[in-house]
C-alpha cells in the first residue's frame, strides 16, 4: 500500500498510540472492510449482540451501532438488553454501568480498554469516602451523596451505601429535587460544573454552594460555610466542556447575529449562564431537530457529535450547525475506539471467544447497581 492510498488506510505515525494494543492485521485493513467485516459479524450474530454507542462516538464507529445515545438512554438500553454479547463503543464507565445493569450470563466488553474518562478518575474512591464523611461531622446534617453516571463503579457503590442515587446531565435537576427531599445537603460528585448549573437552575443561591478541594484540608472550607451550604461540589470537570467560555459565545454572536447558542451542563456556569440553552446530548438534539428549518446554531459539546449534526441537519433541513470553540474539543478517550478495535472484539465474538470484558466485582455491583436502578425509576 502506497502513500497515496493512505487516505483508506487506518495505520499512520500519529495514531500509532492508538492502535498500539491490537494486531497490525486489523489497523492496516481500510475502513470500508473493517465495516463491512463488522457488519456481517453482526448479521450472523443477530439477537445474541448489541452494539451501543455514546453520541461522542466517532463517526465509522458510531455507523456500527444498533442504538445511540446519551448516558441515560444507554443505561436504560443496557438494563432492558437481552443480548448475549454488548460491546459498548464509549467509555469504560458507561460499559460499567452496562455490566451492573445485565445479568450475570450477559456479557460487556469495550473494544478498546484504554478508553476512560478523566472526569471519573478525578474522584477516587477513598477520598470521597473521607470527605463525605468529612461533610457529615463537621455539618451534623443529612447528607445524600448525588454521583454523575461519570464515576467508577466503586463510588457509585458508596453512594447506595450512603443513601444516595446516580444522576446524568439529563435527570440531575429531578434528582437533586429528590435527595432534597429525603436530606437537607446534597454531595455532588465528581462534576463540579453539572452540579453548580443542576443548583443554580432549581433556585439554589451561590452562597449555598461550596466547592470542596481535594487538594485542601477540609476541602479548603470553614466549618460555617460548610454548615451554610446546601450543595457540596467535588472539584472535577471534563476536560472537553470546561475549553467552552462566554468568550466564545460573544464571539460567535457578533459573527453570527441570530446564532442560538447552546452547550452542555458540563460547561463552566459562566457559560452555561452566557448561552441560550443548556442540556444533555439528547437534549441538544431534540432541540436542533425541532427548530425551524435554516436556523443557525453553536454547540458547545464534543467535537465528532457536533460535525455530525451539522452535516445531517446540513442535507436534512438546511440548519447551520458549527462547534462552539473552533479550538479541538475533540473526547480523545472515546476517540480510541476504532472500527480496528470493534472487529476486534467482535471476530473475537463470533468465535464464541471473549476479550475486552468489563466485570464489575462483587459486592460492588449489587451494591452499585442499587444507585443506578434508584436513578432510573426516578428517571422513568
Ligand atoms: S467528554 Fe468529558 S466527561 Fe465525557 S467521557 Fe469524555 S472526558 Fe469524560
């Protein structure tokens, strides 16, 4: 295969990260065939495998899924799946979640296994057990921990265990309603920025929501502002949304006047305050899809979803479409899972061979799966 043809090929200098754990064979193999190969994978396999695929999905991938989606509808799709096999193109959390949502004959893998999410490894387990616990003696109050969907399987164990529920950006406001009315304070973890703009859209004063720092003794908090608070944030973020700044919406205003401007609540409160809407993937969708034919927008999300809408609403309806920061807001983990990677797996698959299983242990999943089913009846 020559430099010319490279365009077809998957193998370059710059992704040899990329595909450094899988067999030369499968990054060497054009697109179109690693496609096609998937798809008759899929065919033989039928009801014994479903391939779901988070919206931040890269575009080849994502054409090899049977269901797409935010987090929540993922997880509901998941917990409804009969399927055999689910290979779950997103990241290792949401296959997680998957694994404690199916049964014990059903199988989660993740076809690339470097695939994770900053955000989740920002809240380790023990720290925010110490600091939970930290909260609780020092406030004497009830506290009910919240944790994003974007957390590992051992914090949502904790947070069944502590009385607490899971949350998406699509369900955070009816949930943090519910912890209200079974606590006085809530412990949102790890996203800072979903927690503060879930807060602020039910009413919540600024003063009534610290942020809590791991890197401080007592997360850097006087006992009476802690007392104060209703909301108590962890300090993570997404390393995607936080680039997205009011900056960037004034920007585009001024380019384009009747721009409507809107981001997910993974972004900076400033942000989310300097836009017009705000909401989850799905939202963001539904939204764009019921807007009058030839409307102009800037969405503040991740990269790959953002080009695919503006080219289908492009043919579709002639909407214009184009991403909020110009700069690549690109989630380079979930980027990681290739066709290669998918094909894989699934050759793998057919040979009734498993690799790339993601298996929550015991107790964690009895116990994690209580904070994800909590969410979803809340949800339903
Ligand atoms: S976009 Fe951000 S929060 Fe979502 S998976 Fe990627 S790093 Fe995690």
């Amino acid at each position: 295969m020559t430099e010319e043809q490279g365009s077809q090929w998957v193998s370059s200098e710059k992704d040899s990260f990329l595909f450094a754990n899988i067999p030369a064979t499968y990054y060497q193999t054009p697109i179109q065939e690693l496609l096609e190969r998937g798809g008759r994978i899929k065919k033989a396999l039928g009801k014994d495998l479903l391939i779901l695929a988070h919206h931040y999905q890269q575009d080849d991938t994502f054409s090899l899924a049977d269901f797409s989606g935010d987090s929540l509808y993922l997880a509901q799709q998941a917990a409804k799946a009969r399927a055999k096999y689910i290979v779950f193109a997103g990241v290792h959390f949401m296959a997680e979640s998957a694994d404690i949502l199916t049964g014990d004959d059903q199988i989660v893998t993740l076809p690339n296994l470097t695939a994770g999410c900053s955000m989740a490894d920002m809240a380790d387990h023990d720290q925010v057990e110490d600091a939970f616990e930290q909260v609780e003696e020092i406030t004497g109050a009830k506290v009910i921990p919240v944790t994003y969907i974007n957390s590992t399987a051992a914090t949502k164990a904790f947070t069944a265990q502590k009385g607490g529920v899971v949350c998406t950006s699509s369900n955070s406001g009816k949930i943090l309603k519910w912890a209200f009315s079974v606590g006085q304070k809530v412990f949102f973890f790890p996203d800072q920025f979903l927690g503060i703009n879930t807060a602020l859209a039910m009413g919540i004063p600024r003063e009534e929501i610290v942020l809590w720092r791991r890197d401080k003794h007592d997360g850097g908090l006087s006992p009476e502002a802690l007392k104060r608070a209703k909301v108590i944030l962890w300090d993570g973020f997404c390393s995607v949304h936080q680039r997205f700044t009011p900056a960037h919406v004034a920007a585009v205003r001024k380019r384009i006047p009747d721009v409507t401007v809107m981001v997910h609540p993974e972004c900076p409160a400033e942000t989310v305050a300097a836009a017009d809407f705000s909401g989850s993937t799905s939202e963001i969708l539904k939204k764009v899809t019921e807007a009058p034919k030839g409307s102009k927008w800037a969405i503040g999300t991740e990269i790959n979803m953002v080009n695919r809408m503006a080219r289908d609403f492009k043919a579709k309806d002639g909407k214009y479409i184009e991403v909020l920061n110009p700069t690549v807001c690109i989630c380079s983990t979930m980027y990681r899972n290739h066709p290669a990677h998918v094909l894989w797996v699934l050759d793998h698959l057919a040979k009734g061979e498993v690799i790339h299983r993601i298996l929550v242990p015991e107790p964690i999943k009895s116990q994690s799966r209580a904070a994800l089913t909590r969410m979803l009846e809340l949800s339903a």
